[in-house]
C-alpha cells in the first residue's frame, strides 16, 4: 500500500508526442489509482467507511474478483460535486475529503493557472454545505516540473505551485474563508517510463509552502487525520480513550438487606 504503486499501476505513460486522449486518458488513471491509495491508507489510519472501496465479489460468474466503488457525489453549496476520497455519514455528512488534481504533461505553467482557479472553486463548493468537512487537496506533477520554468520566469513551476497553493491551505477553523482548503500537500513523482523497470518509479511529498523539506507518506495520513481530529473532538478516530471515558456497564446497587448477605 504506497502512492508508488499507484503511480506503477496507472501504466507507461504516454510520450511529448502522444495525442491530447491519450495524455488525458494516463491523467485521470493516474488520479483514479491515486484515490484508491489514498483511501486506502486513510481506512488504515481508523476511517473504516472512506471511498473509494476495494470489494470482492461474493457470487456470480466474477466471483473472486476486486472491483472498486468510486468516489461518492455530495450536494456542495454551488452545486453537486464528486469527491476523489471522502469519508461521510447520514447524520453529519461529509466530515473528510481529498481531492486529488495531477498534472503530468507541459504546459505546466499554463495548466497551474486553471488548476489554482478550479481548485478555490471546489473549496468553496464544499466549504458552503458543509464548513466543518476537513478537506485536503493532493497536486501532482511529475519531477520535471521541478526544472521546468516558464517565460522569464526564475522559479520552477513546481517552487510556483508550491508557493501559489501555500495561499489557500491551512484553514483552521470553520469560519475561515471557504476557499482556502485545510491542507495542500504536493506529490512529485517519476512515472513508469518501461513496463519491465517500476523500480525507477519514485514518490515524493511536500507540504505547500515547504519545497525543501519532503515527508513521508506515514505523516501526510497522519496529518489529515490530526486536522480531523482537531475538528471533530467528539467523535476523535484512531485515539485512545482518556480514563474514565470508555465505555461501561453500570451495575445495579447492592442490596444490603440480601437474604446471607453477611453482616
């Protein structure tokens, strides 16, 4: 269970030359793979219900196989809006979202530009029906981003969208602006160049805002979980109980005048 097999699992992906489909068709495999991983690693962290689910099939002519159930659609305030990872219930709604936006091919100084705009749109959308929802964002681009600079420009496109994604994360409360996002966090990643070496694919992560400093994958999941936590103190997952807060059975009062009670 690691982002890096996601990455291995969306295939080969498609060359400078390859046509607009085919990059577009390697994108939204590479997203979709993304979001079972992620919810994935989520469910490990104490988010049993999180979507997407891995199921296998119990009867029929597929019995054995896995198929997955996607992404879950929510209400958002400016309209429906499916969601990459959710964790929801009947009785709060949603209370935990990423959504993941991968940009794998040049222009990726044009495609920061609408990505950064649809991005504070989806917040926003989200925020409005359920402000308390923590929601994470995952940007993805691939490690040639970090040399790839626009005209004139001196800082890479991946320094770019880090400093650019740093102005819209860190919500920390439910009355901050909507369209700022509880976390954005950046993924590097070196794509499967040959189906024969997945060894040369590699994953990194950043906290926006955070260029030199990478984390691991352990603390990213730990993070959302904490920003939920911190959000939801009533409902706390993954943490133990304080004394005197787990669950008991109260017994009934002693009967002092019991028949061989002694005295």
């Amino acid at each position: 269970m690691a982002m890096r097999d996601a990455v291995i699992r969306a295939g080969v992906i498609p060359g400078p030359y390859a046509i607009r489909d085919e990059k577009k068709r390697y994108s939204e495999q590479l997203s979709h793979e993304l979001a079972i991983e992620v919810a994935d690693a989520l469910r490990a962290c104490g988010f049993t219900n999180i979507r997407p689910i891995r199921e296998t099939i119990v009867s029929g002519k597929h019995k054995g196989e896995v198929r997955i159930v996607k992404e879950k659609e929510f209400q958002g305030g400016l309209g429906p809006k499916r969601v990459d990872v959710s964790y929801s219930d009947d009785r709060h709604g949603l209370l935990l979202a990423v959504t993941i936006k991968s940009v794998n091919f040049p222009s990726f100084s044009k495609n920061l530009k609408n990505r950064f705009g649809d991005l504070t749109t989806e917040a926003i959308t989200l925020h409005m029906r359920f402000p308390f929802a923590v929601v994470g964002c995952l940007y993805v681009m691939p490690m040639t981003s970090q040399t790839d600079k626009g005209p004139n420009m001196i800082m890479s496109t991946f320094e770019r969208a880090s400093a650019l994604f740093a102005t819209i994360s860190g919500r920390k409360v439910y009355g901050d602006p909507p369209e700022q996002f509880e976390d954005v966090t950046l993924m590097l990643h070196q794509p499967l160049q040959d189906l024969s070496r997945p060894e040369g694919v590699t994953v990194k992560l950043y906290r926006a805002g955070r260029v030199p400093e990478p984390i691991e994958e352990s603390q990213y999941f730990l993070g959302l979980r904490e920003l939920y936590n911190l959000r939801n103190p009533h409902a706390m997952i993954g943490e133990e109980a304080e004394p005197g807060e787990t669950d008991y059975e109260e017994r009934p009062p002693e009967n002092e005048d019991e028949p061989g009670r002694n005295p």
